[in-house]
C-alpha cells in the first residue's frame, strides 16, 4: 500500500485539504454542514482518580485530558497522521533527528505554548516515564527558537513508530510552567489540567461528571463546534442504557453495554450501533501459559491447548458474535503489519489429544493428565465467562483445571507480581505500533516482576527478540513489516500467549450527534469536530 | 437533662477505644487481600521498572511492616490526619468531605422515607388485620424485601425517566442547570426520589412488618384494654397508645440497620450514579487505596456510633423506663 | 324502683380452633345503685368474660355476646352502637382490672392518663382536667398527689398503681364500677388497704359495684350481695350473711369449706376434681361430677334458679329438696 499522509514534509495546508476529505467521508456527516454549539453529553463507566497522569493512567483519565491537553501529532487513520501542536515536521536520512515546527498558540491559563514545553514533556517527563522504549530513547531536545523544537533519538526512529508514540493518547504536551520542578504525581494540575485543546476543564464534580467548555482562543479557526462536552459516570450498565433511551446522554463509546443491550438500544430510531474509530487501539483477549511450569514449558503442550480452543465459540456465544477470531498479537483489523502467514490452530479437541499423548502426558488413573491454575481476570466481563469455558474444554482434554477470579487489586499480584498461574484470561491493546505495546508481552526484556500487562509468561526465545530489537530501528517500512511478521511467526508458532479473540468495538451514539468515530482511536481523539443537530 | 449530658459524654467517650478496635481490625484485614495500590497504579500506569515501584512503595509507605505501618496510621488518626490518597492527589479528608453530603442526604432521606412508609403501612396492616388491605400490604412488603435494590432501582429508571420521561435517569442534579437556589433544591429532590425510594423501599418493608407484628402484640397487652374501658376511639387507642409502644422494636431495628444501610447505598449510589461515599469506598478497594478505605470506614463507624447514640436518645424519650447508662 | 344495672341472660361464647367456649351462659343478676355485689367464682368459671361483656370490650375474635340484654336504665347495651358504646365506657361504667402491674400504659405518666380519662367525656380544658386529676390522687389517698401526677407507672408500688386506676375509673363519677379481682396481685396488707378504699369510695360516689373475686373473704367484710359463678353459671345468689350463714348450693359449700376462718383450727377441705371444660359440657348439672350430694337426675338434667324466701337463689336440685324439706317456699 503506497502511503501517502506519511511523508517527510507535511505541511498544514496540505493536511487541512486531507482532513477535509476524511471529513466527508466521515459516517454521520449529512449534507447540512455542521452546526456550532450545544452541550454534548457522553456517558463513561469509570471515574477516574486523576484527569492526568505522566504515565497515561489508563483510559479513564485519557478519555478526558485528550479533550484538554494536546499531541504534536494527530492520528486520523491507520495509516495516515496530521499536524496538531506540531504544523510541520523534518526528519533527518538517518532518522534519528526529527524537527517539529509549533503552533502560536496558548495554554488554557494565557501563558503562551512554546517549544520549551515540548523539551519538557518529551524529555523530562515522557522519556523518564513512559513505557514506550522508543520515547524513552529520547536523547535531547534542542529548541533554537520558540516554534522549533528539535528532537533527538539515541537509536533510529522509524517514522511510523516515531508518529505514532507522539500521537499516542498518553504522549499530551503538558505545559513547564505548572509541572517544571514539582512532583508530577502529586501536581494540583492532575486534577484540573491545563492544555492548549480545543476544551477547557470547567468543573470536575466528584462522583458525577466532568464539565468542559469550549476553548475560544483554540488555534484552529470554527473548532471545536461544541459549546460544552460532559463526561457523566455512570458505573451500572443498566443505569447507563436508560440515561441513553431517556436522551440524558448521547454518546457511549468503547463497548458501553452487553450485545443484546446495544441490539435492543440500535433498533431505536433515536440510536445507532457504530463500530468504527478503533483500528488503532483495539482490545484483544488473550491467554497466557506460564512456562515457568514444566508443563507448559512444553511447546507441544501450549499448542495442544490451543487445539482445544474454540475461538469462534467465544466469540459467537459469550461475545454475541461482536468480534473475531484472534490470528495472533496483531489484530485482523490492524491492516498495516497484520501477517496471515502464521501456525494457526483450528478446533480440534483429538489433535489436542494425541499431542499431549505425544508430549508425554497421556490421561492418568485419575482420569486427569495434570492440572492447571486458570485466573481469569476481571477488567472484562467476558473473562470469567471465558475462563469456565476454558475450563470446559480443557478438561474435556483431560487437564484438571483450578480456576480463581480474584478482583483488581488480586488479579494484578497473582498474575504480574506473584506469577502464581498456569493459564489466565486476560486482555491486551494493540497501539498503532506492535512496539508501542505489543511486543513486550512476548520479549526476554517485557519479562519484568510487577509490571502489569507485559510478559507475564516468562517466555524466552532469542530469535523473537532479535526480530523485535531489529523492528525496532528498521527505518525501511517494508522490511519493518516483514520483521513483524517474522515477530507473529515466531509468536504464533511457540504460543506462549494465545489471542482469543479481537474485541469488537461499538459505540452507541444518538442521531443528533454527527461527524465521529472517523479516527483511528477517535475515542481519545479530541472530538472538535463533532457537532450536534440543533 | 444534666445526666442525660454526662451520660452522652461518658457514651462518646466509651466510643473512642471501640472505634480505635475497628480501626485496627479493619487495617489488619485490609492488609490481608492480595495486592496493593502500588499494583494497580503500576498496572495503569504501565509502570515496568521495579525499582521505580520501590521508590512509590516506599513514598506510600507501603514498604514498612504492617504493625508500624498501623502505628503510624494511628498516630496520624489522634492527630486528626486520615491520610494521603496517592490515588486522588487530595488529602483523604478533602476526598471524603466533598463526597459526604450526597451520601448523608440520600441515606436520611431514605431513612425517613422507609421510617414513614413502612411504619404507615405496618399501621394500617395492624388495624385492618386479615382484612385485604393487611394481605395487600404484605404481598407488596415481600416484594420490596425479596426484590434486589438495584433491580427495582433500574425498574424504577425504566419506568418513570425512560417511560414516562417524569425523573432525571441519575445523577445527583442536572448538569449545567442555572438555577437559583429553590431551583436548586427542587432540581436536586427531583434526582433524590428515585434512588431514595429504592433505597428505602427494602427498609420500609422491614419496618411494615416489624411494625404490623409490634402493632399486634402491644394491642393484645393489658393496658391497652385500659384505655378502650376509658371509652377512647379505635384510632386513639392505636395512634396513641399502641403506636407510642410498638415504635420501640422498629427503632432497636433502626439503629442496628443504620449500618447496613451505608452498605446498601454503594449499590444505589453505583445504579444511579449519585455522588456519595459508596462508589468512592467500592473504587477505593478495587484499587487498593486502603487510607481512602480506612477513611470512609472511619467516618462510617463514627456515624453509626452517632447514630445509635441518637436512637437511644429517642428510645429513652418514647420509652421513660430506659434510661441511658 | 328498678336497678340501675339488670342483666338478663347474658350468653357469651368464645369461637376458638378447639370449639366453641361458653364463658358466660346465661347469667342474670341486677345491681342496685349504692350496692356492692360481689361476683365469686374459681379461677377460669367466666367472672372477667362477665365484665368485659358488660363493658363492651370482649376480645373479638374468638369472643362473643351471643344473647341476653345489659340494661343500664332503660338502654340495653348489648343493642349500641360501639360509638355510643365508647361514651358509656369509662364514663356511666368504668372498670379496675385485675393487674395493676400492666394495666397502665408505660410511656404516659399516671397524671396525663387519668387526664385522658377527664377529657374522653367532659368538656373541660386541659388545666381543669390536670386538676380533677389531681384531686382524684389525692382522693384514693396517694400522697403529695402533685408530684406523683408526672411519675411514670413504673416509679410506682402496684398498690399505688391499682390506685391509680381506681381514680382513673372514678374520673368520671361512674353509676357502675366493676373492679375485677382488685387486690389479686397486691400483698396482703395493701389488699386491705385497696378494699377499705373501694368500700369507702363507694359510699362517697353512690356507685353500684360489682366486685369480682375468687376469695370469699374478700366478700364479708365489703360486699352487700353475692354471685356464685361455675362454669359460666350462676350457681347461687343471696345476701352476703346468708351466704356464710347458710350457704345453699353445694358448691358455695365447697367454697367456704376451703376457705381459711380465723379461730377454726380444722384442715381445709379442697373441692375435690377439676373445673369441667367449659367447650364439652356434659348434659345435667356442671357441678355434678364433683358434687358429693350429686343425683342421677343432677347428671342428666340442668337444674332450674329456684327462688328461695325473697332474696336467695339456687341452682341445685338437691339444695331443692334440702330446703323443702326445712319447709321453706321453693319457687321455680
Ligand atoms: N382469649 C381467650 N381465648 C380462649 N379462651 C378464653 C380466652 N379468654 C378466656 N378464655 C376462657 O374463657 C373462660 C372464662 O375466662 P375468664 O377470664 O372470664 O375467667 P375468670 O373467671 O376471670 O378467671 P380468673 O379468676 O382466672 O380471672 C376460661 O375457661 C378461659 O379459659
Ligand atoms: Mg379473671
């Protein structure tokens, strides 16, 4: 695929006319041009304990400060990024120096956005912080003048990689003048930020919701096109279904119901099921096997567990058909680096059989081969439904199975700090990069004791590592994508980590709202171009 | 009234060691489920260096034994400190106090709300004993006591916002409403009705049938029939000198579900999204922000003591035979 | 002049799951104003169901007055309304209950009671009503009355309370006063105590009085007539000395028999057997099957009240013959 927004100069004229047309094609953009003002109200499930937080604090302070706060980089689309804070950008031949040319703009507070606050969030916080090694390798920041900020990486930095970090919704440029010289962690800042994006926080009542409002000196002219967007909590699913039926909320993103609810939620005129606005921050469910286990150390063993698995089942049955079938660690949908070209392991509960048979666990006297710790967490509530499928079919190929369902705070020790599991069930997110935050569920190096989400199996495989610190400076996109196919291959053949299944995504949105979702992970987008009929 | 000060006092005081107990008990049980607000940040905040989780470990002081770390947090609690929640950036205090009144409001409302329903239709019940209004009263209290709150909270959303478009859905008021201040409190009563009613609801049940039951056993007691021999009315003899009596059961029953109550408004609070104490305390265990747990328990225990403290005052007022100790 | 108070036939029975309990069958007496009848039974024979049937106030269900007429004057009370009934009560009849320990309401002090009394039927304020409240404490002689009017029921000695309820009853000058077993539950001292008020406030009042009792000594010193209840019945009637003088029926006998006389050193006789129940009534004479003078015709046929001289009744055949045989007028 020719690749034609990802260029080495990009200059703001040349977006606009991109976006003009990403505009039109956008789903809910009718033929009467959008309309300013209004209040859009949209319902999320979690409060969060911060609205921001240097490390990205998960998607409950994210779904908020990305509505505030602002990125050099916006991206649209798989494969296509935008100028946001940044109107232009240079990359030097050897990919190591990319200069961003800044945006005259000003904070929320009307101290003016200047490169130094880029040199600060870049290098003194996002390349402390963040979990993103290529952030991290974030040497220096130089900045000749106050629209220049010059930014240099210890290693090569592939231009996909390199946009997609600083578009990432955790990489928000945060003004110097409030977190220079403090505490980030404890900065009153946390809870009412301070951004440059097109809202500004009014109110956070605890509890209830959070207010913002229009930002009036927003450095793009006619954005946003709202007067006012609330984000209201609203914990109990039921209670969120009957604020959207009773017109209270209008917009609930990121799976807000069961799939029989947002059927029955869909068929009201007033409402649509939209799917779209996740290619790049798409939810899976996975499996992880602990080969700390002798057992499960056995190649032959992970596999024949696989057999054992119906993944369309889960699907079908516990997901109500909203998904598919994971392949492996990058999602079907994920269009730019997903590689078919993998082992893959069809239902077949008898080939389970005969390779345990094989691997030298045939069924004991006790009617068992051995038995397995299953935890299944609880961030889905898929996953304890899945987990006792797991149990099902995993003993109906005679391995005994345990299963717990700790909450949170047990879930994370027993499965990332204690390692005290077999098998689990639990989810991952797949960033626009695999190296943003897919690879470290598989690498020697992703292998560290209480870090949640990363390589909880204590997989260890050279070749795979070699292949990922390869991707990871490979400058050329196509031999980058043939290394993260050899990266699946690997994954796929070894099956330390079993994807189950690509979670599909829906939003449900009232009529009136129009022009969303046509990002490619809209639900931090910073929704200035949503618009509401009067 | 002078005794009734001193014996008051000396209760309060009686109180402060009980509460240090729970406070310890609380801590130590606390400390037993896995896991701990450094995992869950580190989850969240994909945090993937141990050292850095030492060092928040450490700041939290979390990496110090349990029994100093309960030392300390009672040292803190005689200096009127409940705490950091690392998690909020607040002082726990600040955290607890801009949530308190949502809960307060919600449960006395309910409270009074399940007091005045259930103690009416326990009333009727009584005095139109096996009557259909008494088999009426029974069917819909078994219904309000067998029904989960949540349901007939969601029930209730469906029917009068969804439905009938008569109640905000949830929430505590609306949201960028301009008003004045009887607006204000109209708006917020608006908003009150649904969660308190289903929060009440359960109580009033409860209280309809203690009351029926204690209705029916003072009217048999002897002195009742002294006062039918002084020639009074039916409804005399039953507002006056049977109720006067058969409300001290449903009060006894009163302070001992004040706590439960607290309980029962981490559902409400969660199904209609109101503002209060329970989401935060459910949120604050998941994380394992055990100062914020600590916190609210603390508050929770202090009101009960209060509370209960109150009901004796009232019982001693209906009841001349009692007196505090 | 007729009797203030004239119960004909007055027939209650309680409907309970076991059968039908005849408490009160067919039960006449009258009452004359400024008299004291008392009203003598064993434990369990009907004397508290007479009562609370002339009062009104029989417990329904299982209770209920299914005959006979309560006439006061020359309305029969059995025909009111309970509304009209309610202006009777405690007012033209009051009642004194057999238990002075839970006959008071525990929450009101006995001042704010007896007021209620005073307010239920006359038109007064409530200062005039806290003072006949108090004039009545002092009345039944309970000391520095003022201060007592706030106490609670519970500050009090049943003596005092069962005072209490005597100034409660006479609140409102009744014509009848029924004091059930007053001093049943009181000690033996404050029994005397409670009698000699109720002999002298009877005097003062003019009420008629029945006083109901189970202890014939009681009877002597106070009561002007005398009731005989078994089993529902009235068994015996007659003037208070005649009663110890010559006691008729068989039954009476067996009372006095076992009833405790200053000066006779000789062992109590008991009645020998139990009270029949009162839901399976045998045919014949209730009595009968403890009855040492028992007949077969006491066995099979209910004996008829004979009136006996001018004042005297008697339900017994073999009183019957005795008497004759005295040569006296039986007439039945
Ligand atoms: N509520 C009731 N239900 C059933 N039976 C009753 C009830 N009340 C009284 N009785 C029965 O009615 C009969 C008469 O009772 P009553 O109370 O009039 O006796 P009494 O002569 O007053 O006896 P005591 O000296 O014990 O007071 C007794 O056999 C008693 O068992
Ligand atoms: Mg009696």
């Amino acid at each position: 695929m020719n690749v034609t927004t990802v260029t080495k100069r990009c200059t703001a004229v040349l977006a606009a006319s991109v976006f003009a047309m990403a505009l039109g094609a956008a789903p809910g953009a009718q033929a009467a041009g959008p309309k300013k003002g209004g209040t859009l109200v949209a319902v999320w499930q979690l409060e969060p304990h911060t609205l921001y937080s240097a490390r990205g604090g998960g998607s409950s302070p994210l779904i908020v400060n990305t509505k505030i706060l602002e990125k050099l980089v916006r991206q649209v689309a798989i494969d296509k990024f935008e100028p946001e804070l940044a109107s232009s950008w240079d990359i030097s031949s050897d990919y190591k120096t990319y200069t961003f040319k800044l945006r005259k703009t000003n904070w929320h507070d009307g101290k003016p956005f200047t490169s130094a606050d880029v040199q600060f969030t870049l290098k003194d916080v996002l390349a402390k912080l963040s979990s993103n090694g290529l952030l991290r390798a974030i040497e220096k920041v130089e900045t000749p003048d106050a629209q220049t900020a010059i930014v240099h990486f210890s290693r090569p930095a592939p231009e996909y990689l390199a946009l997609a970090s600083l578009a990432a919704s955790q990489s928000s440029i945060i003004p110097k003048h409030i977190y220079a010289g403090t505490k980030y962690s404890k900065n009153p800042a946390n809870n009412a930020p301070i951004g440059t994006g097109p809202f500004k926080l009014k109110e956070w009542a605890r509890g209830s919701h959070v207010e913002m409002v229009r930002n009036e000196g927003y450095w793009q002219k006619g954005r946003p096109h709202l007067d006012r967007l609330v984000i209201r909590y609203i914990r109990d699913p039921g209670a969120r279904a009957a604020a959207m039926e009773g017109g209270e909320v209008l917009l609930a993103v990121s799976n807000p119901f069961p799939g029989p609810e947002i059927d029955r939620l869909a068929a009201r005129p007033d409402l649509v099921a939209d799917k779209k606005g996740y290619d790049t921050s798409k939810w899976q469910m996975l499996m992880e096997m602990n080969v700390r286990n002798p057992i499960l150390a056995k190649k032959q063993v992970r596999q024949a567990i696989a057999y054992a698995i119906d993944q369309n089942f889960i699907v079908d049955t516990i997901f109500y058909g909203l998904g598919n079938a994971s392949t492996g660690p990058i999602p079907v949908s994920q269009t730019r680096f997903y590689s078919p070209d993998t082992a893959s392991y069809p239902y077949d509960p008898k080939k389970a059989g005969e390779l345990l048979d094989k691997a030298g666990y045939p069924v004991k006297a006790d009617g068992k081969r051995f038995t397995l710790k299953l935890v299944a967490s609880p961030w889905f509530t898929e996953n304890k439904k899945t987990g006792q499928y797991l149990k099902q079919v995993l003993e109906d190929i005679k391995i005994g199975i345990n299963m717990e369902t700790p909450d949170r705070g047990g879930t994370i020790r027993q499965i990332y700090c204690n390692y005290d599991f077999d098998i689990t069930v639990s989810n991952s997110i797949a960033s626009a990069d695999p190296l943003i935050g897919t690879t470290h569920w598989f690498t020697s190096n992703g292998i560290r004791k209480c870090a949640a989400f990363r390589n909880a199996s204590d997989y260890s495989n050279p070749a795979l590592d070699k292949v990922v610190d390869q991707a990871a400076v490979e400058t050329d996109p196509a031999k980058r994508k043939a290394l993260l196919a050899e990266f699946q291959k690997i994954a796929m053949e070894n099956v330390p980590i079993m994807h189950l299944v690509d979670i599909g995504m829906t939003n449900v949105v009232n009529t009136k709202v129009h022009n969303y979702s046509f990002t490619s992970q809209w639900m931090y987008d910073s929704w200035k171009d949503v618009w509401l009929e009067k | 009234m002078n005794r009734t000060f001193l014996a008051v006092r000396r209760r309060l005081l009686q109180a402060v060691p009980v509460v240090f107990g729970i406070v310890a008990i609380i801590f130590l049980l606390l400390n037993l489920s896995p896991g701990d607000l450094v995992d869950v940040m580190a989850a969240e905040e994909q945090i993937s260096d141990p050292q850095v989780l030492e060092q928040i470990r450490a700041e939290y002081g979390l990496d110090k034994p349990i029994y100093v770390q309960l030392a300390n947090y009672v040292w803190n609690i005689v200096h009127l400190d409940l705490g950091y929640s690392f998690r909020h950036s607040q002082p726990v205090w600040d955290v607890i106090v801009e949530r308190l009144p949502a809960t307060l409001i919600l449960m006395s409302v309910s409270m009074a709300l399940a007091l005045f329903i259930g103690g009416l239709a326990g009333v009727v019940a009584s005095i139109k004993v096996n009557t259909l209004y008494d088999n009426l009263i029974s069917v819909v209290a078994i219904i309000f006591f067998a029904a989960p709150s949540f349901w007939i909270g969601l029930m209730m959303m469906v029917l009068f916002s969804v439905k009938l478009g008569l109640l905000p859905v949830s929430g505590m008021y609306t949201i960028g409403g301009d008003y004045s201040l009887a607006g204000e409190i109209w708006d917020v009563t608006r908003h009150l009705v649904m969660p308190s009613f289903a929060l009440g609801l359960f109580y009033a049940a409860i209280y309809a049938r203690v009351m029926r039951a204690s209705m029916l056993e003072v009217s048999g007691l002897d002195f009742i029939r002294t006062a039918r021999a002084k020639g009074l009315g039916e409804k005399r003899v039953a507002f006056k000198h049977i109720l006067r009596n058969a409300l001290l059961p449903v009060v006894t029953l009163f302070g001992l579900q004040l706590g439960t109550m607290l309980a029962g408004s981490v559902v409400i609070e969660s199904v209609f999204s109101w503002p209060g104490i329970g989401t935060l305390v459910f949120e604050a265990v998941l994380t394992r922000n055990f100062p914020l747990v600590m916190g609210v328990l603390l508050f929770g225990s202090i009101l009960v003591v209060i509370a209960n403290l109150a009901v004796d005052l009232v019982y001693m007022r209906l009841d001349p035979r009692i007196e505090l100790r | 002049m007729s009797p203030l108070l004239q119960v004909c036939d007055l027939t209650t029975h309680l409907f309970t799951v076991e059968g039908v309990v005849k408490a009160v069958e067919g039960l006449s007496f009258d009452l004359d104003a400024d008299e004291t009848l008392a009203l003598v039974g064993e434990s369990g024979c009907g004397k508290s169901m007479t009562a609370l049937s002339l009062m009104g106030l029989v417990p329904d269900p299982p209770g209920r007055i299914v005959g006979g007429q309560v006439l006061l004057g020359d309305r029969d009370l059995l025909q009111l309304s309970e509304h009209e009934m309610q202006k009777i009560r405690g007012n033209e009849i009051a009642m004194v209950f057999q238990e002075p320990m839970t006959s008071l309401n525990p929450v009101f002090t006995v001042g704010d009671q007896i007021v209620e009394s005073v307010l239920t039927h006359r038109q007064v304020s409530r200062r005039q009503a806290r003072e006949r409240a108090v004039e009545l404490l002092d009345l039944v002689r309970i000391p520095d009355p003022r201060g007592r009017f706030d106490d609670y029921p519970h500050r009090l000695s049943g003596g005092m309370r069962q005072r209490v309820m005597i100034a409660m009853a006479l609140a409102c000058d009744p014509d009848v006063l029924i004091a059930d077993e007053p001093t049943t539950a009181l000690d033996v001292t404050i029994q005397a105590q409670v009698l000699d008020l109720l002999g002298e406030l009877q005097g003062e009042f003019g009420m008629g009085v029945i006083l109901i009792t189970h202890d014939l000594g009681v009877v002597a010193g106070i009561a002007d007539r005398v009731v005989v209840m078994y089993a529902g019945r009235k068994v015996e009637e007659a003037p208070v000395d005649d009663i110890f003088a010559s006691p008729l029926h068989p039954y009476t006998q067996g009372l006095l028999g076992s009833m405790p006389r200053p000066g006779l050193e000789e062992r109590l006789r008991e009645i020998p057997g139990v009270i029949p129940s009162l839901i399976d009534m045998t045919p014949g004479c209730s009595f009968a099957p403890r009855c040492a003078k028992a007949m077969a015709r006491c066995r099979e046929e209910q004996p008829d009240h004979a009136t006996i001289g001018d004042a005297r009744v008697v339900a017994c055949f073999a009183a019957e013959e005795e008497v004759a045989g005295r040569g006296l007028a039986v007439d039945t």
